[in-house]
C-alpha cells in the first residue's frame, strides 16, 4: 500500500545452533579420546616425538632466558638437527602442551599430556566437517558426516597419538575450507594463506595442497562440464592402465593449457583465463614464508637444510607391508592398495553410504552434462551453413533430439546452487591423496594414514548419502501423520523418523570403533570377514609396536625382579614413556636381542617370522608361553627362555 515503509529485511538464520552442536560432538569426542588413552600402547614414532618434543623444548628455556644466545647458529642446530625430517609444529606443541598439563598442573600423565595436541587436531576435525556440511547440505548431513569420520576405527587409533597425521589432515581441511570460502571473501583468501602455512610446519603432505585445488578450479570453474568429465575420466585412465610417473606433473600442466584454450575468448582470438582465485596469491606467499619463520633448523643453509628434508622424503627406504598375503618390501606396489584397504578396513555402512553419496553427484553431473550438450546442440542448429557445422550439428543430434530434462530438483540440485561444483570439489579432494599413493613407486608401509587427509571427504560423501536414503525412507510415513500434535506443540514425525534412523545406522560404525580398541591398526571389517578373515586374507595386522601397551599386565606380573625383555618392534623411547607413565614396572630392563634377554616379545607381522625362528633357536623352544589375541588372531607371542622362574614378588 502507499506510503508503507521498506520490507524489513529477511532475518538470516542464528549461527549458535550449528555452532554449539558441532562443539558439543568435539567436546565430546576429545572426552572419549582422553579418557581411552592409556589403553592404547605407544607407537614407534610417538617415541621419538617425545624425545624431540623435550629438545625443542630446551631450546625455548633458552629462548626466554637468553633471547640472543638462543639465536645463535650453534645453538639453533644443537637442538633442532633432531628429527628434522619433519616439520616441527606438533612436535612444539606436544612440548609446550607437556609443559603445561604435566609438568605444571598436573592434570594429565606424561604420555596423554604430549598427545594431547594431536587429540584436540582430531576433535576440531570433527567439528569443522560438521560447520562444512551443515552450511552446504544441512543438519542431518552434518551430523552424519561428523560422526562418520569419528567412527572410522582407524580413524580413531591414530586420534590418539602423539604423531602427525590427524594434525594434517585437520590443517589440509582448514586450507581447503578456508579455499572454498575464499570464492565469496577476501579474509578467508588470507586465511587460506595461513592455513596452509601451518600445514607445510606440519607434515610433507601439505605440498600436495596447491596442485590438488589447481585441478578444483580447473575442473570447476573453467571447464564446461562436458570438458571437465572428459579430461577427469581420461587421466584417471591414463594413470591406472600405464602407471605414467609423472601423470599427476602432467595432468596439472595439461589441465591448465586446457583451461587457457577453453577461456580463449575466440571473437578477437585472445588468450584468457577466468579470475584466478586470490586464496593461490596468498598461499603461495605465506606458505614458504611460514614454513622458513616457523622453523628454527631452516633459518641457517637454508637451502642446505630444506633439501636434507625434501631428500629424505624423496629416497626413503622402503619398508616392509602385507597385502592379501604378499610381503611388500620394493616397488612396484599395487594400484589397488589405497582402496582395498579403504575398502576393508572402513565400516562397511560408511562405505556403502559414500558410494551412495558418490552415485548421486555423478547422477546430478551425468545429467548435466546431457543438458550442456542439448543446448549446445540447439546452439549449432542455428549456425550459419558450412561442412564444420554440419559435422557439429551431426555429432550432437542425438542430444538435441533426446531433449534430456536435466539434473533432478533435490538435495544435491539445492547443494549445486549453494556451492556451485561441490562435487568436483569433495571427489577430487578425496581421489587426489588415494591416488599418490596408489603410484606403484610410492611407498605403502604406512597403511591407511598416508591418505588419511581423504578421510574427511569419505565420511561428507557417506553422510550425505546416508541422509538422502533416510529421508526417503522417512517420507514413506502417510501424510496424516508427517505432522502430531502434543500440547501446544506441533512435532514433525518425519523429521523424528530420520534423526532415529540416523542413530541405527551409525551404530554399526560404533560397534565396529569400541570392537576395534585398543587395537585399531587390527580392524577389518565385514567384507573381510573382521579380524579372522582378514588373517586368513593375508592382511597387514599392526606395525609400530605399538600392541606392546595391551600385554604390559602380563609383563608387570610375570617378568622377575630386574628382569630383561627383549621388546621386539616396540622402540627404545616408547619403552621409556612407559615406565615414566608408571605403566610398566622401572625395574624391567631393556635387551636388545632376544639372546640377551629372559623375555621376547614377537610383534606378529608377515616379514617378522625371521624374528620369531631366531627365538626358537635362541631358547630351544617353538611354542610361546602366552599370546595376546584380538577376535582370536594372534598379536603378540610371547617367548620365555627355559630356566626362567615367572612371578614378581614386591620387596
């Protein structure tokens, strides 16, 4: 009506929500994660980590003394030569984080204390998948999403170590986040920058970033979705059928050619690329220059010291894995390794509920793709006459005629408009890490982690797939009674039914995870037949030692006064921690050999049957005194030389 003022301006939705849901899921698995902790023994590189946490903490003393003495050449290389193989930002924190929670406090045991940092990567990991899909999908996707990556078994082990590779993930994840949300602001361009500079201090994973959302912004926003399908499809072909070494070098470099010819703006036949996101600008400024601040051991032969790091990498050695019973100790390793080992060691509903999430993307961007080639059909039917248009309109009649109807109008449509091309962006986020490893000359030995920063992106695909079933089946419920009515209130039955399906089907994935501890690195899952069928498979079962931290009862009972144990994959640092815990009596001492020692331990993997052949002929006995067992499959044996009196008896 006349003279009515303006609309009052629509009232954008309370942030607290998302916010206080998503923290409440952090703060509760960070509980969790401290309160199983001690159950879980200490890997190899936990133990180093420890001892290079203590030096850098040396350092800093001095720093805050004697700010100038600190600095000095000398100094700087005494105390971070060690494990400069690897950034130094987790290992600073587990320092600092010892410091605070331990040494001063008193809150937390020595071990929890130093992992603490990595326990707190973990749980922020979960809350950020939670804001990333609520925000582009919606609440149930983000619940689901969260609490599938949560109850990933391996997942679970590795959030509770002192190591480094839940803390890259979470930084890869902040990067990328921050890159996504730098389409619409510059700050999180800047944010992006710093991120990725965190990342670089955090692991070598990091240095994969850059041309991983090269191909994001390639595929996304200057491909046609025709072109984008085609040129994705074909390299991925490329690097399984001839396993090219330099697939992924070339890909980037072809990639973006494509991208300058399909820009070109062919009327006055220039040359031209769409606007290049300023989140590249920053990153590539502030990632180096991060890295050099950040970390003390670059700050002198600079380029010295960055090549020792980068070589290491480069040519490490290769260690021993088994893979359907094949003891993997050299290249070349199997293509399918990333992704049997996903395959089995994963959930089986998180898996099913991803390839589901995965299926309907493509769906959407099948459909797409029909749709780009009918109006471009209809475009050159309208061309001026020539043979070069009539083998166009000849190629492309089938699509003009067909007439497709174009992607359907549901969650994953509503999703495309929010964040155009997010799912170029969650698949090629989650192929990228699978990939690199799957390179027959990378190396395997580390399991599942070395792709873990893929991790996130299989658990959005798995909620939103999982949540796109639920609510189908939660729309079966007849309209009268979609809606009841208690009190004042109106409830939504629909909406009830989806949240309680929710929890069945995240339950599976629970009982997997609480099955799975302490012995993580064991967890197989129904397709494998659990445990024993993985076994049977010929799977790797543990590496690191880390399974030594479930026998230490049997230890502290039955090893005699003073008595030596020969302690097998579990390293000397890792030994120490566990009588600094007080979780293994300071009177055990360590041998190293099982000649030398009253007990050996054999950590049960395929390339340790040496080990366990030289105890036989060392003690003159085949059968162990006892087994540690996870679901029945042997862990750990344990040998007692004959003649060794078991028992402790306390003074």
């Amino acid at each position: 009506p006349a003279g009515a003022g303006p609309a009052a301006p629509a009232r954008r939705p309370a942030r607290w929500p998302r916010h206080a849901i998503g923290g409440l899921l952090a703060v509760s698995y960070l509980a969790v994660l401290l309160g199983t902790a001690q159950d879980i023994g200490f890997a190899r590189d936990e133990g180093f980590y420890f001892t290079a946490a203590d030096r850098y903490q040396q350092w800093f003393d001095i720093l805050f003394q004697d700010r100038k003495e600190a600095m000095r050449k000398e100094v700087v290389q005494r105390y971070w030569d060690m494990n400069s193989e690897h950034p130094p930002l987790m290992k600073v924190l587990f320092g600092f984080s010892h410091r605070l929670f331990h040494d001063k406090l008193g809150w937390l045991a020595p071990s929890t204390s130093y992992r603490l940092p990595g326990m707190l990567c973990a749980a922020l990991l979960v809350y950020l998948v939670f804001l990333f899909a609520w925000k582009r999908f919606g609440e149930l996707e983000a619940f689901l999403s969260a609490v599938f990556l949560a109850l990933m078994p391996v997942f679970f082990y590795h959030a509770h170590l002192d190591a480094f590779d839940v803390p890259i993930t979470l930084m890869i994840f902040l990067t990328l986040y921050a890159f996504e949300k730098s389409r619409s602001s510059n700050g999180w361009a800047l944010l992006a920058g710093v991120f990725f500079g965190l990342a670089l201090l955090t692991k070598l994973n990091a240095f994969f970033v850059p041309p991983t959302l090269l191909i994001v912004w390639v595929l996304r926003d200057v491909m046609r979705p025709t072109a984008a399908a085609i040129f994705g499809a074909s390299f991925l072909l490329l690097g399984f059928v001839f396993h090219l070494d330099m697939v992924l070098v070339g890909l980037f470099f072809v990639l973006l050619l494509a991208a300058v010819v399909l820009a070109s703006d062919r009327r006055n036949g220039r040359l031209g690329l769409p606007p290049i996101p300023t989140a590249f600008f920053w990153m590539l400024l502030l990632g180096p220059l991060l890295l050099w601040a950040g970390w003390p051991w670059l700050w002198y032969d600079t380029l010295e010291h960055f090549r020792g790091y980068f070589n290491f990498h480069a040519k490490h050695d290769y260690y021993n894995i088994a893979y359907f019973g094949v003891n993997y100790f050299k290249p070349p390793f199997p293509v399918s390794y990333p992704f049997g080992t996903t395959a089995l060691s994963t959930p089986v509903v998180t898996i099913g509920s991803a390839l589901l999430g995965m299926a309907l993307f493509l769906r959407w961007r099948i459909r797409a793709m029909h749709l780009d080639l009918a109006q471009r059909a209809a475009a050159v039917a309208e061309a001026a006459p020539g043979w070069r248009a009539a083998v166009r309109r000849a190629l492309l009649r089938p699509w003009r005629e067909a007439r497709p109807a174009g992607p359907p109008d549901d969650e994953i449509a509503r999703a495309q408009e929010r964040s155009p091309g997010i799912g170029v962006f969650l698949a090629v986020n989650l192929l990228v890490p699978m990939l690199i490893i799957a390179h027959p000359k990378v190396f395997i030995f580390g399991g599942t982690k070395h792709w873990m920063p893929a991790w996130p992106f299989l658990a959005l695909f798995a909620g939103i797939g999982a949540a796109w079933g639920l609510r189908r089946v939660a729309a079966a419920i007849p309209e009268r009674l979609a809606v009841v009515r208690i009190g004042a209130r109106r409830w939504s039955l629909r909406a009830a039914a989806a949240g309680g399906l929710a929890l069945l089907v995240l339950a599976p994935a629970a009982q997997g995870t609480v099955q799975s501890h302490p012995f993580g690195l064991s967890h197989y899952n129904l397709l494998a037949g659990g445990v024993p069928g993985a076994a049977d498979l010929g799977m790797c079962r543990q590496f690191w030692g880390f399974t030594t931290g479930s026998l230490l009862p049997w230890l502290n009972a039955n090893v005699p006064r003073n008595g030596t144990v020969y302690f097998h994959d579990t390293a000397w640092d890792s030994f120490r921690m566990f009588q600094t815990d007080g979780t293994l009596r300071r009177d055990i001492r360590w041998a190293n050999s099982a000649e030398q020692a009253m007990v050996s331990l054999v950590h049960h993997e395929l390339h340790m049957a040496e080990t366990e052949h030289n105890i036989w002929m060392a003690y003159g006995i085949s059968a162990p005194t006892t087994v540690l067992t996870h679901h029945g499959v042997s862990i750990i044996s344990v040998y007692v030389r004959p003649g060794t009196k078991l028992g402790y008896q306390a003074h």
